[in-house]
C-alpha cells in the first residue's frame, strides 16, 4: 500500500515538473537586454551611414567618451558632436562622408548594468581633397543600463596600424617615385655625358 502511495506521489511530481524539463538548458536571462543592445547598434550604424551625428548621440549616455579611428578622444554629447562635425560635411572638413557595414563579433557579456560588446567594420572614406578609400576597422563598446534603457559609455575605434590600404597605397606611390627617380638619374647621366663627350 505504501508503495503504491510512493509511486503516485513520484508521478505526480513527475507530471508537475514536465513543463520545467520541457525548458532548453540554456534560457537567456538577458535576451530582452540583449534585443536592446541590437537596437542601439543598428540605430548608431543607420546614423553613420546617413550622416546623422544626432541619431547616433541619441544612443549614448550624456557622459558617454568616444575614442575615434584617428585616436582623437570625444568626452559627452557636445564634444562628440563637435568632433563629427569637423571631420564629415564641407568647407574644412576632412570628409564629404563615410559608410560601414558592422558586424557583432560575439554576443554581448553582462555584469550586472553594464555590457561589453565588440565586432568589426567595414569602412569606405569619401574625403574631399582625394579619392575614396576604405578600411577594416574594429570597435569594442561598454553600455550601462540607466532607467530601464540601454546607453552607449564608452566607444573605442581601432584600425591595424601596420597593414591597411592607406599604407599600401603609400607603397606603391613610393615604388613609383623610387622608379621616377632611378630613370631622371638615368637621363641626367646621359646628358651629362653627352654633354661632356662634345667639350
């Protein structure tokens, strides 16, 4: 009799836990944080590539510092403005545009309200004074959580320093100038010589 008292009572608890055993392993306890975070990116990828400084300031916190591509170092709201304004649009600036195509590397790391992203970029320059270029870039970023929303505390811009198409172009044009340079000694040797043949 007992037994079959213990056999109902370990169905029944079989039969209340089912649902909880029907649950993936791995339950995410920060996907609705994580679907934020993915919104925050888009927004600041949709206002690089529509050149809309205000669209991309709207995802970061008022403290917020910026370290860009050039290592120049943006600290709040107003400087950062200043900074892409100096850079992109006309008169002065460096850039008439530029465009990415970004990519999260892995997903986003929490502690407690703050989160640790980083990925790669794919950036093309439309400078002003010279042809378009384009370069592989990294970035890593620190958000906190502030009244329920997601804001961007720190960004960081990064290139490799040592191989890019910036530099190779550099190369190149040093290889034509080396070559430039071998065929003027050249010629001026053989004038030289003819002229000196003749006196």
């Amino acid at each position: 009799m007992m037994s079959v008292r213990i056999k109902s009572a370990v169905m029944l608890l079989m039969i209340a836990l089912w649902p909880l055993a029907a649950l993936p392993a791995d339950v995410d306890a920060h996907a609705a944080d994580r679907k934020q975070l993915l919104r925050v990116f888009d927004e600041i990828v949709s206002g690089i590539n529509e050149q809309n400084i205000d669209r991309m300031v709207a995802q970061m916190d008022e403290n917020a510092t910026v370290i860009w591509l050039n290592a120049e170092v943006s600290r709040g709201h107003a400087d950062i403005k200043a900074y892409y304004r100096r850079m992109v649009g006309t008169g002065d600036a460096i850039l008439k545009k530029y465009t990415t195509k970004a990519r999260v590397a892995a997903p986003a790391r929490f502690f407690g309200d703050i989160a640790v992203a980083d990925g790669t970029m794919e950036d093309e320059f439309f400078p002003i004074r010279r042809d378009a270029f384009k370069l592989n870039s990294n970035w890593s970023v620190t958000c906190v959580k502030r009244d329920g929303q997601w804001k961007i505390l720190h960004l960081h811009l990064s290139t490799n320093v040592f191989n890019n198409e910036l530099l190779d172009e550099v190369k190149h044009m040093a290889w034509y100038a080396g070559g430039g340079g071998v065929l003027a000694g050249l010629v001026l040797m053989f004038v030289i010589g003819r002229v000196t043949r003749r006196t």
